[in-house]
C-alpha cells in the first residue's frame, strides 16, 4: 500500500517518522488532496487547467510560500496541536462519511494528509511560518469540508510558490448557484420578435450597413432565439438543459461559485475570516481563477481568451465594434457594462467631436474679420499701455498683443455659446441613451430583477469589518463573545473626524500649490523682462504660461498617485461593513480628491486671474511684494485653453496610455526578477509554466475604480470647460479609441482574470456623471459670462456703439490712468523704452479718468456689463437645464420593445411552469396507477394458495 503513495515526500524515511496511529490514515484513507506531478510529468493536466487526472477542471488557485527544507524539498509543517486536529477530523469524516454542506450532496472526498500534518522532528520553522502553515492547513480543511476538491503542487518552476488548485464538483455548484440564486438558461427558447414596417426595414438596411463594423465572433445560436432563464433550483433541475454538465456552469461562474466559498469560509485560528484576512496576513499570497488557456497563434485549441484578443485586443481592429457579448461571457457583467459604457461614451464624442471641429474652423475662417482683434493688429495703434509689472517691466504698446488677440478669437466667437448649448444636450442625450443600452443588456445578460432577488447577498459582511466587530466584542467581554454586535456610529467617530481632516489637509495641499504656482508665474515674469535678450522679452507670456501649465501637470500626476493611496486608506479605517459601501465610499473619496486636484489650476485661471489685481498706482500685492498677475488684452481666455489642453493631453498620453503599458510590465519583470526566472529565455520559460504558474506572474487584478476614475475626469474636461475648449472632444475621441483597445489588452495579457462580479448598472459612477453635466451647465454660462468678452462685445454693440457695430470696442473697454500717480519705487526703471516719455497709460478695465471728479472709480459700464453677465449667467442655465429635463422626458428609459419582451418572458415563464408540473402531476398519476395495477397482480396470484390452504393443503413447515 505504501508503495502506490506518489510524491518524493512520502518516501520511507519520512514514512518511519510518522506515529504508528496516524499512518492508517494516511495509507487506507480515500484522498483528495494529492501532492501534484511535476510539469514535465503532467500529461493529462492540459497545461495546468485540469487537475492531474485531466478530467477535472482547476476552477480557482491560490498560492503560498513555500520554505525548503535541508534537502531540497518542499515541506508544509505544522504544530503537534494541529496534528491533533487533523487526527480528529479524519476520524470524525471516518464515522459520518456522508457529511456535507448539502444534505442532498454526494459524499465529498476526504483530503489526504499534506506534508504540513506530518510532523518532521530535526525540521524547524519559525513561530510566523508555523502559524501560517496552521492556518493554512486548517482553512484548506474546511474547503474540503464545504465539498471543495484540492490538488497541491509545490514542485513548481517558481522558486519558493506552492499551489493549492480547486475544483468544485457538480453537487457544489448546484448547491450555492441555488444559494447566489444565478439564473441561468432553461431547455425553452422562443423567438425575439422585431418591430415590423418601416423601422425593420431600416434596422435592417443599417445592419447591412455597418456588417464590416462588427467583430468575427460567432454565436452558438442566432440572435432573433433567446433562452428563458429562471434561478437555478436544485429541485427544479428538469427545467434545465443539464445534457452536457461539464459546460452547464462556465469557467467564470465556476470560478465565481469558488470565491464565494473561499470569502465566507471562516477558521478559527485568529479569528480568520476567510480568504480576505488571509491574503492579507500572508497565509496566502495571491487568490485568481485561471485564464482559458493561451493567446498565441501555435495553439491549436481555440478559447475565448484567445478570440477576446484577435477581435476586440488588437489595434487593428479599433475601427470595429467591441464584443460585449464574449467580454461579459470572459469576465461577468460588471466589466462588460464598463466596456459597453466606454463604448457608448466614444461613439458619442464622434457628432460632439465634429461640432467642436466646426466651430473651431469657424473661428479661423472669421479671424481676419474680427473687429476688435483687427483694431488691436491695426499698425497705426499707437495706444500706450501701463506696464505688466512693477520696476523691470515697461510701458508696452497693444500691437504687441496682436497674436494673442487673434488666437483667442478661435475659442472666443459667438459659435462658442452654441457650443456650450449644444454639449449640455449632448450629455443629457448621452446620459438617456445609456439608460437605455444598459436596461437592454440587462434583457440580454437576463439581469432583470437583479436587485430584488441578489441585493440580500450584496449585503454580506466584509472581513475586515466582522474583524473589527469581534475585537470589540472580545474587548467588552473579555473572553469569547457569545453574541456578535455592530460597529455604531459612535465606533466610527474617531475615523470620521479623521477623514474629514485629512480630506481638508489634502485639498490645501492642492490650493497651497496652486498659490505656488501663481508665486513662480509672477517671480518668473519679472525675472524674464529683466533679460537682455529681445527674443526672451518679446515672448515672456507664452514661456510664462506654458512652463506653469507643465508644472500643473506634473504636479496632477504625482498627486493623483498619492490621493488615491490616501483615499484608501481613508475608507480603509472607516470599515465599511460591506463590498459595496467600501467601493462607493472609496470612489466618492478618490474623486473628490482628484477632481479637486485636476481642476483647481483651471478654476483659478478662468474665474480668479485678473480680477483680484487693483488698478495702477494701487495694485494688489502679496507678502507686499508680489503684485496679482493680470490677464492680457486677449483675455485669460486663452490661457485657459493652453492648461486645458496641456493637462488633457499630459493626462492622456502620459498617465492614462504610459503608466497602463508600462506599470504592469514593469511590476510584472520585477516579479520574473524576484522569481529567479530572468535567466531563462520568455519562450522556453513559456513553454515550461503550467497555466497557473504563467498567471502567478500577471498583475492582480485591482478592480475598475481607476478605469472609471480616469474617464469621468476626461468628461469633466469634455463638459466642464467646453466653452474655452471645443477641440477638447476631439481629443477624447482620439484618446478613447486607443483606451478601449489598450484597457482590453491589459485584461486579455496583462492582468490575471478577474473574479466575475454581477450588476446591472454602473452604480455611483452614474450619479457623478450626472453631477458633472448639471454642474458643467453653471461653469459654462460663468466662462461664457466672465472669463471670454462675448457680453462686453453685446453690451457695446447694442448699448455704447454709435453705428451698431464692434468699432471702437477696444478704446471702449481700456481706462486711462496718469503716470505720476504711480506709487513711489513701483514706477518703470526705463520709462523711456518706447523712445518718448509717456504720460498717459491705458489699461483693461472700466474706471473713471484721473480728470474725472471721481477719479479712477468704477464707472456705470461696469455696473451695466455685470449686470447683464449675471442675467445671462440666470437665463443660460434655466434654459439649458429645462432643455435637459424635456431631453429626458421625452426619451424612455426603457425601450419599448424591450420592455414587451420582458413582458413576454413573464407569460412564458408561467406557462413554462405549468406544462412542467402537468407533465409531473402526469407522471405521478402513471406511477400510481402502475403500482395499483403490480398490487392488484400480487393480490390474484396470491389468491389460489388461499384456496388451497382453505382445503387443508398445508405446507409442510
């Protein structure tokens, strides 16, 4: 019997050091938990996908540390304690074979006795491994105990990693999809029935239309037949196509069965509470479902991973729809509706890119037209201007300022306002139709009802926070507690009060840099005029504003890095008690944070610059020595637009595109570094991993927030600050067409395949989307009011010009002021620079002369632009937001013939259920009669043997 034992570590040497007791149990037992072949060995295994039996499937993997002992092998030690335990468990499986989570259930197999149970005198560990490898043993015990099939290996190709791979057999899945009430498809199928007349027809010619747009991916069934789906019961398994078992339950809903079993199984060692407080105290470390196999083209078995990365993770399908359907069969629906979500979003920016490129080449069609900016260019204006800065600056003449003028008539024209109008709508309409893709593939992936039947599932505590319950109640009760109690309101001060610091520290974090920014704006511009080189002095603004707007940038970037980390860890301390409130709470933090960070340097530019100056002679100052910078005769309209591209951009390209490529292969070489692999070639070592091995190097998956994050702050830049921006769609487009394809990459090859999540929305993102388009309308209409000149140039047309026209709008908008009021030392050095002493200077804004008998107050066009700014800024957003409102009444939530089809599945599901139980009532009524009939059999051939009694024919005893 010992010797059909298989594995190195049982040899004789290690047997004899086994207590006589304990070697019945491990030689006459039935055992599951079998020590694996090496790779090499491996012929049925099918590259790590299958146990090594070859018939069952590795649903899910987890990995450990492995210490080597003094010869080389791989060793699980334990303590004499769980010796004890493990002698008792197999006794207590020994006397109740048919011990089960399911009454119902088949006998689970009894796992055999690892290296860890047995206990190796002249081995010695220290007291952390050994308490690992306890509690290790004793969480894979109670796996098995929930009807679990383990399989170890630890003669891996990865140094110092053992794994422990897991099959669910049949009665495990039934028994929790019954418990996680999936709905899965039933043997009935019925038609979809499409609109008739005229909208088939056109539906139809469309599909023809754009047949080349849609990936090479063929479906098992066509698309017009549709399986109902009901939940799965275990007492109703005939309304189910169960012909073919092994592929009833899919990889992903196997592997999502596992990690619910994993999440809620508990050990008593340390109060584990599960595979959560496991991970993260290093008993394990990594837990992953595997990928279906390989992507490369030699492989002659085909999967869907590798079909994922043909059609939908390739650049060169970017023209070409994504197939949502297959990402949501690979990875479950809540990556499948972001995918789908991202998708929609980027087919929206297409009509908002083209506007945006219209009214852009409509600004430079009408440039040389422009009025204002032709007065300014006019080489006969002879207007002096007051100098930018106190000292080294001098007088300057508005000719100088002709390019600026002229480039900011390409962001600031009247086409602009419509703009502003015309992007409102289209996130109101992006907003609708995504109610209504999403209630569509809610029919489709049979989501309907979802909240109702799972929501109570959602609700499962998490174990950090059962952690936290129980060493509250160990700490009040001060012994084992007997009653679990809940985190109140009042447990949670301490880290409320901590958030709401910390989020006001890093917010002045933000501001305080900003107010940096503004210090190394004005330090540099007079560092800049002080030069002796004209081409420096001649091109001060744009060096001065560029250089800021990359500083900005850098600045994002770094402390987007460092908010996110602070955001965990904020809700981290928080103990949110389930997933759901850790994920909505974390994503409300992160964002805050970032969207603070991202467009705080732009609401400074756009509502703050050039407003918070004073006039000449009485200048606004900080720390008394630096004076508030002032935008240029352009306005800061165009300054705004250099930060907003220079930061959509530098987002884009470099966080978004860069870090994504370059992070996980660079986390992942690291890993191959750590692993002693970097001697061997990537295609012999390839050819050697098993497939769990070759996942073991992926990067973990660490769920869709950053996905997300990165995309809402794209659509702030989209929305937001459209009016000083149109070609900010255009360049979303561009960005999300590469996004879509390089998200998809990563998850087919870079990261490990994710556990499958269920939902059927997008959750919290939603509301922020929404937030973001109302709160996009009230910035508008102030940009369009304050920030650009479109109501200066209104209010002088139809109030101050005497031909109705835009001539004299420059004289119009400029104050004099008289250079001996300059205060004493802020006066130019040269005031001479321009070859004549000036007395007059002119700068923008609306004051009183200095011979007025007020002078240099704020006079009554003032009071009337301000006034029509404020009423524009009223009327802007009432009609915008009423506009939206009737954009989405008028549009249904729900398309109707979905909503019939929904109705549909009810009726049929009913009728369904009503031929099921007549067929069984049928076939009760069957049995019945055909046991009344062998009864009636029996009783007439027992009848003569009675007669024959009755005549005194007696057996004879």
């Amino acid at each position: 019997m010992r010797e059909e034992v298989d594995g190195p570590d049982l040899s004789t040497s290690s047997v004899h050091q086994i207590p006589h007791f304990l070697q019945d149990v491990v030689f006459h037992g039935k055992f599951e938990l079998l020590k694996a072949q090496t790779p090499t060995e491996n012929t049925h295994g099918q590259c790590g996908l299958y146990f090594q039996d070859g018939q069952r499937h590795v649903d899910y993997v987890l990995a450990y540390a492995v210490k080597k002992s003094s010869g080389g092998r791989s060793i699980r030690h334990t303590t004499h304690l769980f010796t004890e335990n493990v002698v008792a468990r197999s006794l207590r499986r020994s006397h109740h074979p048919q011990k089960s989570a399911d009454k119902n259930a088949s006998p689970s197999p009894t796992p055999a006795l690892s290296h860890a149970e047995l206990h190796c005198p002249g081995e010695t560990f220290n007291a952390q491994e050994d308490q690992k490898a306890f509690r290790r043993e004793e969480f894979e015990g109670k796996l098995s105990d929930m009807g679990l099939e383990l399989e170890i290996d630890e003669d891996t190709k990865i140094p110092g990693v053992g794994f422990v791979k897991i099959h669910a057999p049949w009665n495990v899945l039934c028994r929790e999809a019954e418990f996680m009430k999936l709905k899965m498809p039933t043997k009935r199928v019925y038609e979809v029935k499409k609109s008739s007349g005229v909208i088939e027809k056109i539906s139809l010619l469309v599909s023809k239309v754009v047949e080349p747009l849609h990936p090479h991916v063929e479906g098992r069934q066509p698309k017009n037949i549709k399986h109902l789906s009901h939940t799965f019961s275990r007492e109703k398994q005939h309304l189910f196509d169960l012909s073919d078992k092994d592929s009833f339950f899919d990889s992903k809903t196997r592997s999502s069965i596992v990690y619910e079993i994993l999440k809620r199984t508990k050990c008593k060692a340390k109060y584990s509470m599960g595979i959560t407080s496991l991970l993260g105290s290093g008993v394990y470390t990594a837990a992953y479902p595997l990928h279906d196999g390989d992507i490369d083209e030699e492989s002659a078995e085909p999967n869907d991973r590798k079909l994922l990365y043909e059609e939908w993770a390739n650049y060169g399908v970017f023209y070409k729809y994504q197939p949502i359907g297959l990402v949501r069969k690979y990875f479950g629906e809540k990556i499948g509706l972001y995918f789908a979500w991202l998708g929609l979003y980027t087919q929206m920016l297409i009509p908002a890119s083209l506007v945006g490129v219209i009214v852009f080449l409509y600004g430079c069609a009408t440039v040389d037209d422009n009025i204002p900016s032709m007065e300014i260019c006019h080489p006969r204006n002879n207007i002096t201007m007051c100098p930018m800065c106190d000292k080294v600056c001098s007088y300057w003449r508005l000719s100088s300022a002709c390019g600026t003028a002229r480039a900011s008539h390409l962001f600031d024209n009247p086409a602009t306002v419509f703009f502003s109008i015309f992007m409102a709508l289209w996130a109101a309409m992006f907003m609708e139709h995504w109610k209504r893709r999403q209630m569509r593939l809610n029919y489709e992936w049979d989501l309907t009802g979802f909240e109702d039947d799972e929501e109570a599932l959602k609700d499962h505590p998490r174990a950090e926070y059962e952690f936290q319950v129980m060493q509250k109640s160990l700490s009040r009760h001060h012994k084992t507690p007997y009653k679990m109690e809940k985190l109140t309101c009042q447990d949670r001060l301490p880290a409320y009060m901590t958030n709401i610091v910390t989020m006001l520290l890093m917010m002045g974090v933000t501001f305080a840099i900003v107010f940096g920014v503004i210090l190394y704006r004005i330090s540099t511009k007079a560092a800049l005029h002080m030069s002796s080189n004209p081409m420096t002095r001649n091109h001060v603004q744009l060096t001065v504003k560029t250089t800021a707007a990359i500083i900005n940038l850098v600045v994002i970037l770094i402390l987007d890095e460092v908010y996110g980390a602070v955001a965990r860890w904020l809700t981290v301390l928080e103990v949110p008690k389930t997933d759901k409130n850790f994920e909505e709470r974390l994503i409300f933090k992160t964002f805050i944070l970032k969207f603070v960070n991202a467009f705080t340097p732009i609401i400074y530019i756009a509502f703050f610059r050039g407003r918070l100056v004073g006039r000449p002679g009485s200048y606004l100052y900080v720390f008394e020595s630096y004076r508030m910078e002032e935008c240029t005769h352009g306005g800061c309209l165009m300054e705004l637009c250099i930060q907003l591209s220079i930061t959509m951009l530098g987002k884009q390209l470099i966080q978004n595109n860069l870090f994504e490529i370059g992070v996980p292969k660079l986390k992942k070489f690291i890993r191959y570094i750590q692993s002693k692999q970097g001697t061997f070639q990537e295609e012999e070592r390839q050819k050697k991993l098993q497939r769990y091995e070759t996942d073991h190097f992926l990067e973990p998956f660490s769920g869709l927030t950053p996905e997300y994050m990165e995309m809402i702050i794209q659509f702030g830049f989209v929305t937001l600050f459209v009016a000083s921006f149109p070609l900010a769609p255009l360049f979303a487009l561009l960005n999300n067409i590469i996004e879509i394809r390089l998200d998809a990459k990563k998850f087919v090859t870079e990261l490990r395949r994710p556990v499958t999540a269920r939902a059927k929305d997008i959750g919290i993102w939603y509301n922020i989307l929404r937030g973001v388009a109302k709160v996009a309308v009230i910035i508008n209409a102030f940009v369009i009011s304050f920030t650009s000149d479109f109501i200066p140039r209104m209010v002088y047309q139809y109030m101050y010009s005497p031909d109705g026209t835009m001539h004299g709008f420059v004289n119009h908008t400029l104050s004099y002021f008289n250079v001996s009021h300059f205060q004493d030392g802020k006066e130019p050095m040269d005031p001479v620079q321009l070859g004549f002493a000036v007395e007059i200077c002119r700068y923008k804004d609306y004051r009183e002369p200095p011979w007025s008998t007020t002078p240099y107050e704020i006079s009554k066009e003032f009071w009337a632009v301000l006034a029509i700014r404020l009423a524009f800024v009223i009327v802007f957003q009432n009609v915008v937001m009423l506009m939206n409102d009737l954009v989405d009444w008028l549009i249904p939530d729900i398309p109707k013939d979905i909503s019939l089809q929904i109705h549909k599945e009810k009726i049929l599901l009913v009728d369904l259920f009503m031929r099921e139980e007549q067929v069984k009532s049928i076939h009760v009524e069957s049995r019945a009669s055909a046991a009344n009939k062998r009864s009636t059999i029996n009783n007439t051939t027992a009848r003569p043997r009675s007669d024959s009694q009755a005549h005194g024919y007696q057996d004879e005893p």
